[in-house]
C-alpha cells in the first residue's frame, strides 16, 4: 500500500512539473488630443511552465482615428511612410536586420483612421535560439517573461482589460 501511494504521488509531482497553463491578457492605452483618437491594445500570450512565465506572442493594435480633415491630412503622410517602411523590414533597423519573427500589416481609411497590426513570436525565435528583433538578441540564459512585460505595459500607462 506505501509502494503505491509513493508512486501515486511521484506521478502527480511529475505530472504537476511537466504540466503547462496558457496565459493570456490584454492591456490597453488610449487619448485623445485635438482631432486625433488613440487607442492602442496589445494582447500578451504565454505560457506559465513550473515557476517559469513564458512570453510566446505579443499582438499589437493601433487604431488612430482622426475627428477632422485637417488633423488626418498633418499625419497621414508620416504614418503611411514609417509604416510602408516597417511593412518592408518588420522588426529591424532602417531597413537592415528584419525579423522572421514579426508581422506586420496596416490599412487606411481616407480621411478617417489609421489602423496597425503587429505580431512578435517570441514562442519559434526562442525554440530556434535566435533574435527576436534587431534589438532584442537571443541570450542563452535569457528569456521574455510574460509577467515582466505586463508589468512593463502597466508602467507605460496601460489598463489591463
């Protein structure tokens, strides 16, 4: 009976040790400014192994929207510019030292808003030990903790949702 209580409780500590809980939250940061609206959520994905907090994927979602013509005509031209050039290099650095990991996609609409979406894997560049991003170098030792960058927003003015 002490044999098979033993293994009873080494399969429930292993099963307890291997064991992986998804995590998820959104966080968002908005204003608005003289004929601009700004909201901007961002969704973090990880994964929570043992005592360790994995980052697998950020969402970033930028929504501008202009509440006059004159406001979206002063803007536009500098946000379709940077974002046809981060479209073209996602990730990188003028252009050089794109990332495999990053997605990145926008859209327009005329005299009205302005609309961004980027995805970071956080989860394939840390499973092939590479760089995530021009500025963020693969470190052996190192990995991006779903919690600290939840703290990280929240300290930027973010509001979890």
């Amino acid at each position: 009976m002490k044999k098979l209580l033993v293994g009873c409780l080494a399969l429930m500590l292993l099963a307890g040790c291997s064991s992986s809980k998804p995590l998820e939250a959104k966080y968002v940061y908005s204003f608005e400014d003289e004929g601009i609206i700004y909201e901007e959520v961002v969704t973090l994905k990880g994964t929570q192994k043992g005592k360790t907090d994995w980052l697998d994927e950020t969402t970033d979602e930028l929504t501008v929207t202009f509440t006059d013509e004159a406001t979206y005509q002063e803007y536009i031209g500098d946000l379709e510019t940077e974002s046809e050039a981060y479209r073209a290099c996602p990730g990188g650095n003028n252009g050089t030292d794109c990332s495999k990991y990053v997605t990145y996609e926008y859209s327009i609409e005329e005299n009205k808003s302005y609309k961004s979406k980027e995805t970071i894997d956080y989860k394939t560049a840390r499973k092939n030990k590479d760089a995530v991003t021009y500025d963020q170098p693969y470190s052996k030792n190192e990995y991006f903790s779903f919690d600290k960058t939840a703290e990280e927003l929240v300290s930027q003015g973010y509001v979890k949702q």
